[in-house]
C-alpha cells in the first residue's frame, strides 16, 4: 500500500501551545494513512512533543476524572501515528533536534523517535517529494 512518495515536515511548536501542532500531527495521520513516508523534524519546543513522561489530567473546573475527562496527549498521539505507518505500509522518521533536546532535556521519547540534527533534515529534504516547514508566525 506504500505510495513511494515521502512527505518531509519541519516543526517547532510545543505541544499545547497552539493550533499549529494539531495541524502537523493531523496531516501526518492523512499521508501515513495514504502509504505515504512521512520525515518528521522537530526543534525548538517541539522536541517536547514525543515526551513519554507527558500524563493526562483531570479537570478540576468541570470536576471530572482523568478516565472521565479523556485528555490526549501528543505522545499518545505519536505513538499512533508509529502504529499508523506500519499498518499502512508507510515510513514514519521522526526526528527530534539533538541541540534543542539537550537546551530543553527533552530525552525520554515514546518508541521510534531518534535524536538527530539539522543535517537530517536537509537530507530529508533532498529526498523528499514535497517539504513542509511550520514555523511560527
């Protein structure tokens, strides 16, 4: 089902901070599903994005429980999207900038993310179809 096509994607936002994170993870999700490869290069804060020590919560305003108030967590997503790939026959690469990692001691990543560098993701982009940046503003 792979397509042979390869999707690079930069981003830099943390996770929560913003729609923009959604957004990255959601057309990840649609090229995997496609068998498309996808290379994921996160910086800045979005190195935190894949973190494993990240917990759902309860919501004290509404005063439900953490099973009753579902909370996603972008690791739990991340993880899916690993498990999306290989069902679809797809690639997913993510990389997570080692000097943003380091700046942030960001290390303990859900299963699949590998620490790199900006060399990564020029060589993602040169052999990529298509590339994304998401930066900011």
């Amino acid at each position: 089902m792979a397509s042979g096509k390869t999707l690079t994607i930069s981003v830099m936002d943390p996770p929560y901070e913003s729609a923009t994170t959604t957004t990255v993870l959601r057309i990840v999700d649609a090229a995997l599903r496609k068998g498309h490869n996808v290379n994921v290069f996160a910086y800045e804060g979005a190195v935190a994005l894949p973190l494993k020590t990240q917990a759902p919560h309860p919501n004290p305003v509404k005063g439900t429980t953490v099973e009753e108030q579902r909370h996603p967590t972008t690791s739990g997503f991340i993880s899916a999207l690993f498990e999306a790939a290989q069902a679809n026959g797809a690639k997913l690469d993510w990389v997570n900038c080692g000097l943003c990692v380091d700046e942030r001691g960001a290390t303990e990543w859900v299963d699949g993310v590998r620490r790199g560098g900006p060399g990564d993701f020029v060589k993602f982009a040169q052999e990529s179809t298509n590339t994304l940046g998401i930066g900011k503003r």
